[in-house]
C-alpha cells in the first residue's frame, strides 16, 4: 500500500514546533515578532527569509510545465510521479559564483513545508530538466534536506481542500557554500546571509482532490 505524506506532517513534528508558532499565525506571529524586536532588533522568520543586498537584481524564474500563479500538473506531486518540474532562470548577475534552490509552502498547517533543498548549483546552468534526483543534479551541486524529511524534491501533497501555494526560489550567491550534504533550509538560509546577489521566485498552486 503506498503511504503517502501529507503536508499537513502526518509523520509527526518538527524539533520545536510545541515551542515555536508558524510564521504568520496570528497572535503567535506577533508576539514572536516582538520578542525578536525585544532580542535581535530585528523581525521574525528570518531564518527561512535571508535579507538580499540593498540593490540586489532579480532573477526570472520560469517552468515549461506551468506559470506564475497556475496549478501545478499532477505528474509533479504526491498524486502523480512526484518529479521535479523543469526549470529556467536568467536574470544571473556578473560575480555569481554559486545558484541555490529551494521550494517551500507557506500554506501548510504547521507553518513553511519544505520541499526542496539544493545549493552549489554552478552558475553556468540556466536550469533544471524535469526529473531531477539527488543521483542527476549537476556536478558539484549538493543536495539539501526537505521536510519529509528526505534528500531531493518531494512533490506538493497538501491536506485536501484549499490550494496551497509553493514558491520555487533561486539564489544568485558571491560564493560557494561552504554547507554539507543533507543540510536543511535553516542552514541554507544562514549561510547565504550576506551572498545574495539577486534572487526570484515562481509560484504554482495546488490542492488535492
């Protein structure tokens, strides 16, 4: 019988969710913002929003497989193959030395999924075939750790009802991350802190049926 897992974390908690509440959940998010204020004098969730340098370019993110703001096609999620989609980018400025990727939904129950973790992509690619697995990224790219929790992409696969969101995000970086395989998005995010050359993102929707 194929067990499928839900966003909705069916596999159990992450370390700190019974002390920490999802970013944008009401009472929880500002009072998280304002111990951050009291604390670092600066916002919360951090972590999962690294700063860009004043100024930083935009990188265009596109997919052959849906648009900005489209539903995903089955074939890309829990429902379907669970592959990844294919990808293009440019926009990538001079000075690049590294392209980092991640897929988050911020939709889901407990706060951001995580479906997607990969970094050290060499900034001479423009994108990623359809189908990618943490055995074909390409040289010296390394794979990160999603929230289901496994290396690679895993597909959206929401609770049904309401269509989540999930952001295909690229990272131009000034340099080669110095982060070992398996890292997760927490890592990823810190380390890119102060590197970010240029940045952009593609949103697709999806909801099970």
């Amino acid at each position: 019988m194929l067990n499928v897992i839900l966003d909705g974390r069916s596999e159990g908690r992450r370390p700190g969710d019974e002390m920490k509440p999802p970013c944008g959940s009401g009472y929880g998010a500002v009072l998280v913002f304002a111990l951050a204020l009291l604390t670092t004098g600066t916002g919360a969730c951090n972590s999962e929003n690294p700063p860009s340098r004043e100024g930083a370019a935009m990188v265009r993110v596109t997919s052959s497989a849906f648009s900005e703001g489209d539903s995903i096609p089955a074939l890309y999620t829990c429902e379907g193959n669970d592959v990844s989609p294919p990808l293009k980018w440019s926009g990538v400025p001079a000075g690049t030395k590294s392209i980092a990727l991640i897929c988050t939904d911020p939709d889901a129950p407990k706060g951001t999924f995580v479906h997607w973790v990969l970094f050290n992509l060499p900034p001479s690619i423009d994108g990623l075939p359809e189908g990618v697995t943490p055995d074909t990224v390409p040289q010296g790219a390394v794979n990160g750790t999603n929230d289901f929790p496994k290396l690679g992409y895993g597909g959206p696969c929401p609770p049904p009802g309401t269509p989540h969101r999930y952001y295909f995000t690229v990272y131009a970086l000034d340099a080669v991350l110095d982060l070992p395989s398996g890292a997760r998005l927490r890592d990823l995010t810190a380390a890119m802190e102060g590197h970010i050359l240029a940045k952009g993102s593609l949103m697709g929707r999806y909801a099970r049926k």
